[in-house]
C-alpha cells in the first residue's frame, strides 16, 4: 500500500473559512462576550476581532432568543455542559436579517492543568464553542413554547414571591412542597444538608413518617446522588430507575422502594458556598429537557437563597431571644403586701432588640428597688450597652447605696463605657459613638409603702388612686446617665397608699402612633378608666394591645412582630389589706469601738434587757452567743467599730427579734470549718444552727450582717 507523506491534515483555520464558522467565548460571571471575525460578522458586527458585554450581543439578537440564550447558558454554567440553539440575528429596524446555529460549550476552571475540583465550591462560568449561519426553519425552535413559557414564567415569579417572604426553614419547605411545576410536577421532595462531613435531611414532602431514617447521617463519601450533588456542586438527572441502579447502585435499594420513575439532585448554591441539595422525583418518566432542567435549575437557585435568608432570620431570633432573657429579671419578684407586673416589646425588624429594659431588685430590709430605662438607639450596641447598665445598677443598689447615689454611680459607669474606641484588626480603629440613657429608679418600702424616686432624663412615674383616677406624678431629676459623669440625682418621697397602683414605663409607650408627650398620657388614662376591675396582668395587656395590638398573658410579657419603637412597663399595686406598719415594742442602739472590746459585754447586757420577757428562754441564750460572735469578729477582723441594733416588734409570745451588726469594711464574712480545739471560725456556725434567718447585706459603705428570730418558733433541732 502506498502511503503519501506529503499530506498533512486541515488546519483548524481552514476548516472554519471553509464550513463559514466562527469563534466565540462567552464569559458568564463577566457578562463579556469574546468573537473572532467570522463570529462578530455572522451576529451582525463589523468582521474583526472584538470583545463586547452581553448587551451589546442582546441588541444584535431577537429578544426572545436572547432570553432563551441567556437560560441554557446558565443552565450549561450550572451543570457543567452544553449550550445550544438557533438565534435570529436582527438589524437596525428590528427586522430579522439571517438565523446562526450557536454552540457553547462550558470551561470548567477548576479542572485546568489537572487540578482536582473541591467539594462545595461553585463551577466557572466561561463557555466557548461556535458560531455558524443557518437556513431559517419553520420547525420549532424549542421542544416547548408558547403557552408553556408563559406557563413557565408565571410560575416561577410565583414561587419566586412565595419563597421571598417565607421567614424560616418550615415555611420555606412549606412553601417548596406546594409547588406545581407547568407541564411536570414532582410528588416526592426532599432537603438535604451538610453537617460536618455528613449529609442531614432537614426537610422532606411525599415520604411516610420514618422514611427518612436511612439518609439522617449519611457520609459525604456514600455513593448517593444527593452526596454526589453536593461534593461535586453539579446537578444529577435520573430519567429512570434503570438510570439510578446504573449509576448509583450501591444505594439504588434505598431508592427503589418508593416506587419513584425519575430524579432531580440539584445543588443548593448561595454565596458561592453549597449549603446542600434538593431533590425532586417523579411518580412518572422524566427527559428532563433544556427547558425542564432550567425550571428546576432556577428554583433550586431560589430554594437555596430562601433556606439562607430563613437560616439567618432564625439565629437573629435565636439571638434576640437570649439577649432578651437578659433584659429581664428570671422569675417574677414575690413582694409581701405588693403585686408586680411587667412587659417588654422590643422593635421591629432587625434583632428585635433594643435598650429598653425593667427590673426588679431585692434589697436589704425587706424593701425593693424598681428599675426602668432606656439606652439611646435601637440596635445591638444599644441591647450590649443596656445589659452591662443593668448589672451595674443591680451591682450598686446590692451595696446598699441609697437611690441617688446609684444613679450618679451609673451615670458614671456609662460615660466611662461611652466614646471607647476598639480595634477589629490591628490596622483598623472604629471609633464607638457617645451613648446615654434615661433611667426612672425607685426604692419600696412595702411595709410602709414609701416610694424614694429618682429620675434621670425619663417620664415622671403615674399613680392610679382607688377611684380608678390616673395621676402623673411630677418629681425631681437630672440629667440622662452618660451625659455628665458628676451629675447629681436628687431624690423625690412619695407614699403608694392600698389600693394604689404605680406605672413606670419608657417613651414607646406614651409616644408611639404619632402620640405626643399630653396625648399619651391621654391614651393610656383611657386604658386605666376602661379597665377599673382588672389585675395587674390584664391592666399590662391592655396597655400594650392599645398600642400594638393583642399580647399575652405570660411574664414577662409578648413579643412583637412589627413595632415602631421599645416598651418597657412596670406595675406596683399595693394591696387593699397592705401590710400594716411595722410595731416597734423596743428598739436598743449601741457602738462598740475598736478600742474599747469591754462594750462586748455591754451590747450582751443590753440585749438580755431587752427580752427580759421574751417567753423562749433558749433563744435568749442563743441570741447573745449570736450577737457576741458578731460583734467579735467585727474587732478581730476589721480596722473600723461596730454597730449594733436590735428591734422587737408583733405581740407577745409571736414577736420577731432582728439583731444587726453594721461595720465599715467591704470584706464578707466566709465560713470556715474549724477543729476541735480551734479558738475561732464558729460564727456563722451558730447562725445557721441558732438563728431563724440571717444574712448578710452590703451597704454603701461596709456591710451588716443580721439576724432573726421568732418567739413562735420551734427549737432548733439539734440531731
């Protein structure tokens, strides 16, 4: 046989000058388009090398076949294949002018040079392929048009809308299972996702309860097609089951079993990152077609970004609830003779958080202090700023200051919090903008219904009188907390009689709708005539429903979904039948000086004097060794004298003895355990063996650490 070594194959120039064929790459992620000459003649351009955007190659095609171009195109990007069709090139006059067959054929980049691709991470987006003229055809141009397409762009605007608004992952598969596609609706759903390296399902339609068992923790690395989607980040169509057992058959058992003809894995892709996959199957054939698999591909795409929005928005709320389990005390105050309510509606939108907040604080001596406020702005600095004010303030009413020396503490603390600049990064500095707050603080006293206000910046406190007559009740302030760190907050008396109920409350709830400083007020007096029978917890309803609608009856009180601004409110009824004032019998005073520990005996001889008739002979006894630890280890321990008071008050034989021993140190007492032989550490032994109750409470300066006990009472039980 005779062999020609002269020949030489066509070279590639030749071949398209010869077949009339041009080159083009189309940049998807760009939106450039690449032509040779033979290409930019062919879409209706001068014939020389050019690069031009997408909208320049829109202007030179039908519209129509530019939308369809531009669908398979994101279809090809998507999946990683081929882009085809026929396009009618248009001049000037909108006329169509010749029709071009269009090939591309997509670039994977991350495939270059032998690289390996990796899990989750988004495909090139650069096509290339051919360009060549073609006889115009009466055939269709798509295996589906018309009615369909419309069809088709009906529905997905539907869907799209639906999913837009669904605000967490059980609406959005709500919404995705009630999806009917034009022409092939899929009766089996299901949501996979990603939890370490192993595939979760969070969500499925169309299955039996328990179905869902074999695919709950399922590897990456198991041959299924949802694992496949999702380290690949490519779709995988199966238009039959004879399809699936070919190319899954590993787990093709766990499949058959539902009976299903055809599958649809799509990746679900947001912020370049894949977040899982979705999975649509089919009771009947699929071919899943160009124009099928661009329907699927696009709700995939709004599936995905649905479950992303919907993730985001349930953490904020997860967020938002905890930091406002923070704002508010965790149980409900008990106050003998007093009955409280409360409500927190934080703002709309965002967090839902804000820098309003309430609270409640236990203080020495049976009396209560009640805290309400609000930190400028409705953010997240504001919720930090706020939660950090509030542990302040509960830190210093704890110490025993009196009411205006814990607000000009505060307002301190919060100027010293205010203006900080922080850093991100080393080379950033982001500068924290001035912050200060209004603040209404109150000091109870429930036995005797004295109410000791403060005032910083923040609506004067209401009274409502028996009579059901709601009374702004002005008092004395200062500036807001944060504003002047010497400011002084002068302190207002007034008295809560039975009967009365107090209203603190921040400016949401006077200003909000519109409302100014008097129609406020206007509002809620009409709440508290409307509601003369009501307790405490209607009454706090009432007055959030006639701002924002209904609430609940659950402390601390209800969220809310759309708000213009926080609010905070807090109620204090004094009961009709209140506890009557203290009966002091007698009451006995004595200093012990550092210098002088002889005085020991002296409080010891007082106080037998004073329950000379005290019909518990035993607690006598045990009240002196109780008062004679206390004052000792006040000499012993600090550098400062002692206080002693002691207070009887009640009837004989159900009176009530309260022993207490004040001193200037900070430093609480700690129990130790002591030996046999030890001369000391047996103080606040005794207490707990002798004493009805004791404690200890801070005070502004020092400490007093007291104890009480009833004439009533059983022995103590020595066992």
């Amino acid at each position: 046989m005779r062999t020609d070594h002269g020949a030489s194959p066509p070279r590639v120039g030749e071949v398209l000058d010869a077949t009339g064929t041009g080159m083009w790459r189309w940049d998807h992620a760009a939106g450039s388009v690449a032509m040779d000459a033979r290409a930019a003649e062919l879409m209706g351009l001068a014939p020389e090398p050019v690069t031009v955007s997408t909208s320049v190659v829109r202007a030179k095609l039908h519209p129509v076949d530019f939308v369809e171009l531009d669908g398979i195109i994101t279809l090809a990007a998507a999946e990683g294949g081929i882009a085809e069709g026929r396009l009618r090139v248009v001049g000037d006059d909108g006329r169509v002018r010749w029709t071009v067959r269009a090939r591309l054929r997509h670039l994977d980049a991350d495939r270059g040079a032998g690289a390996v691709r990796r899990p989750g991470v988004g495909t090139g987006s650069v096509l290339v392929g051919t360009l060549v003229e073609a006889p115009e055809s009466s055939e269709a141009r798509s295996a589906v048009t018309g009615d369909w397409r419309r069809s088709r762009e009906a529905f997905l605007l539907d869907a799209g809308r639906a999913l837009a608004e669904a605000r967490s992952t059980a609406e959005v598969l709500r919404v995705a299972a009630g999806l009917a596609m034009p022409g092939f609706s899929p009766d089996g759903l299901a949501v996979f996702g990603v939890k370490g390296d192993h595939l979760v399902v969070i969500g499925h339609y169309g299955h039996g309860e328990g179905d869902e068992t074999p695919f709950l923790d399922m590897p990456l690395t198991t041959p299924y097609p949802a694992a496949d989607v999702i380290r690949n980040g490519r779709a995988v169509y199966l238009s039959s089951p004879a399809e699936y057992q070919r190319r899954f058959p590993a787990t093709w058992p766990l499949a058959e079993r539902f009976g299903r003809q055809a599958w649809a894995f799509l990746p679900l892709v947001a912020g370049g990152r894949t977040l899982g996959a979705w999975m649509a199957a089919f009771s009947s054939p699929a071919a899943f077609t160009p124009d099928e698999r661009s329907v699927l591909t696009t709700v995939a795409r709004m599936l995905a970004q649905a479950l992303s929005r919907a993730s985001v928005h349930e953490s904020e709320r997860e967020l938002s609830a905890g930091l406002q389990r923070t704002m508010r005390p965790a149980h409900k105050p008990d106050i003998k003779g007093m009955t409280v309510a409360a409500r927190y509606v934080p703002t709309g939108g965002g967090l839902e958080v804000g820098g309003d907040w309430y609270d409640v604080i236990p203080l020495h001596a049976g009396r209560t202090a009640l805290v309400i406020g609000d930190v400028q702005g409705h953010d997240v600095r504001a919720a930090g700023l706020m939660g950090q004010l509030r542990v302040a303030l509960r830190a210093y009413a704890a110490e025993g200051h009196s009411p205006g020396a814990v607000l000009s503490r505060a307002s301190r603390f919060l100027s010293g919090m205010a203006g900080v600049a922080h850093y991100d990064d080393p080379d950033t500095v982001e500068h924290v903008e001035d912050r200060f707050a209004t603040c209404l603080y109150i000091e109870a006293d429930p036995a005797l219904g004295t109410l000791d206000i403060v005032r910083a910046g923040h609506p004067d406190p209401a009274i409502r009188l028996p009579d059901g007559t709601l009374m702004v009740r002005p008092t004395a302030g200062g500036l807001p907390l944060g504003v002047d760190p010497e400011a002084d907050y002068p302190t207002t008396r007034l008295v809560l009689g039975p009967g009365e109920t107090l209203l603190m409350c921040t400016d949401g709830l006077i200003e909000t709708g519109g409302h100014d400083i008097d129609t406020g007020w206007a509002r809620i007096r009409t709440v508290f005539a409307e509601n003369p029978e009501a307790d405490l917890e209607e009454l706090a309803d009432a007055l959030v429903r006639t701002v924002h609608g209904p609430a609940s009856h659950h402390w601390p009180g209800p969220l809310a979904d759309r708000r213009e601004d926080d609010i905070a409110l807090l109620l204090l009824s004094r009961d009709a039948q209140a506890v009557p004032p203290r009966e002091t019998g007698r009451r006995t005073v004595l200093s012990v000086a550092q210098s002088d520990a002889s005085r020991i005996a002296d409080a010891r001889g007082q106080l037998r004097d004073l329950l000379y008739d005290w019909t518990a002979p035993d607690q006598v006894d045990g009240a002196v060794l109780m008062l004679s630890e206390m004052l000792t280890n006040v000499l012993v321990h600090t550098d400062g004298d002692a206080l002693m008071v002691a207070e009887v008050t009640g009837r004989r034989g159900t009176r009530g003895l309260r022993v207490e021993v004040a001193d200037g140190s900070d430093e609480l007492p700690h129990r130790r355990n002591p030996g046999e032989l030890a001369s000391s550490g047996r103080g606040l032994v005794l207490l707990e063996l002798l004493a009805g109750s004791w404690g200890v409470d801070p005070r502004g300066e020092g400490k007093a650490i007291w104890f009480e006990l009833r004439e009533d009472a059983p022995p103590p039980d020595w066992g």
